[in-house]
C-alpha cells in the first residue's frame, strides 16, 4: 500500500467505514474487510462499481465516481474519501 493510501486509510471515520463495510457486503454478497481490494480480491467489474457507487450516494449521501473507487479500491480507503468530502463540505 502507498504511503497517501495508508494516510487516507488512518482518517477514516469508524460509521463511515461500517457502513461502507455493509454496502460492499451487500454487493458481494459476502462479508468483506476493511482492506479487501475490489479489483484484486473481490474482481469487482463495472457493473459492481455502480451499485458501490449508486448505494454509497443513497445510504450516506456522498458523491463519489467510479474514478474514485479506482483511487480508493478498499472500502476503507473510500471511506476515507467520503470523509474527506464531508470535512471539506464544513
């Protein structure tokens, strides 16, 4: 893992990493670790990527993109990104 990725990983908020854990579950359809990677452990395809996308927008009310699960392909590490939208939105 980088160094800004492990940075990002630390700032995560534990509801916002829970509730990131219980979508990707609910996609997968499995429970899932805060690391796992959904491209090199889960083979998450685009399709799955929407829904990731699609339910973080209904369940926590974040904008976040495809192109940001890409940077962020951990549940933790999109919790963070979350996050970081909330600090800057004040």
């Amino acid at each position: 893992m980088q160094g800004g990725q492990e940075a990002m990983q630390a700032t995560s908020d534990a509801p916002t990493l829970s509730a990131m854990l219980a979508i990707w579950s609910q996609v997968f359809e499995r429970e899932l670790g805060p690391d796992d990677d959904f491209f090199l452990d889960l083979d998450g395809d685009s399709m799955a990527a929407l829904q990731v996308v699609n339910l973080i927008e209904d369940e926590l009310g974040a904008e976040v993109t495809v192109s940001d699960l890409f940077q962020g392909p951990t549940p933790a590490l999109l919790a963070a990104v979350v996050d970081g939208q909330r600090s800057a939105d004040g």
